[in-house]
C-alpha cells in the first residue's frame, strides 16, 4: 500500500470482490452513532450544531452552539429530533410532555 491511501485501498479491494461475485462486508454503523431501545443515536458537537431545535423531552431550545444528542427510529432517518443531553438520558423516568393553549386550564 505504499503511495496510497487505505480508503483508496479497501474501495478497490469491494470493488474487485463486486466484479468477482464474492461477498462484500455489510456497511458499517458511522462512528459516533450507536443503537439504544430502537432508536440511532448520535451525539453532535456544539460547534456541529448551526441553528436552534426544540427539545422534545422538556420541550425548550436548544439554542445554536448547544452541544446535544440526536436520535431517530431504526430505518427512519426522517423522524431525527435533537434532545438535550440530560433529556434523552432521563427519557425513561419522565412522562410526554403535555402541549396546552395558553388559555386551556391547567387542571381539572
């Protein structure tokens, strides 16, 4: 591999298992991404994040610069929502969160 990159390499090495027939490795999870419950998750970095979101576990913002997590069901990339870290960690010990009107009565 001397001169060469090793992505050059293995995209050559799939490359030749593909006009072969031979088996080619199933793609990889990108790092920084993980499986937890169902869900893909990934952790952005504050620098990463470009413009605010609205958290769906407290429902406040997460302000641009913020770092956080964002997490999807398996298979549905477009379902993505950032959380706030502390959020997604206590998902499982909170309730949904409850969207009233202003004027709606709190109780009863």
């Amino acid at each position: 591999m001397a001169g060469g990159s090793r992505r050059a390499a293995l995209r050559a090495q799939a490359l030749a298992a593909l006009r072969s027939g031979g088996a080619v490795e199933p793609p990889r999870t990108p790092s920084g991404e993980r499986v937890e419950d169902g869900y893909v998750v990934r952790s952005v970095a504050g620098t990463a994040s470009a413009r605010p979101y609205r958290c769906p576990g407290c429902d406040q913002e997460l302000p641009a610069g913020t770092p956080h997590v964002v997490a999807w069901p398996e298979g549905r990339p477009g379902d993505r929502r950032h959380w706030h870290t502390a959020c997604w960690s206590a998902r499982g010990r909170r309730g949904v969160k409850v969207h009233r009107s202003k004027n709606a009565p709190r109780y009863g």
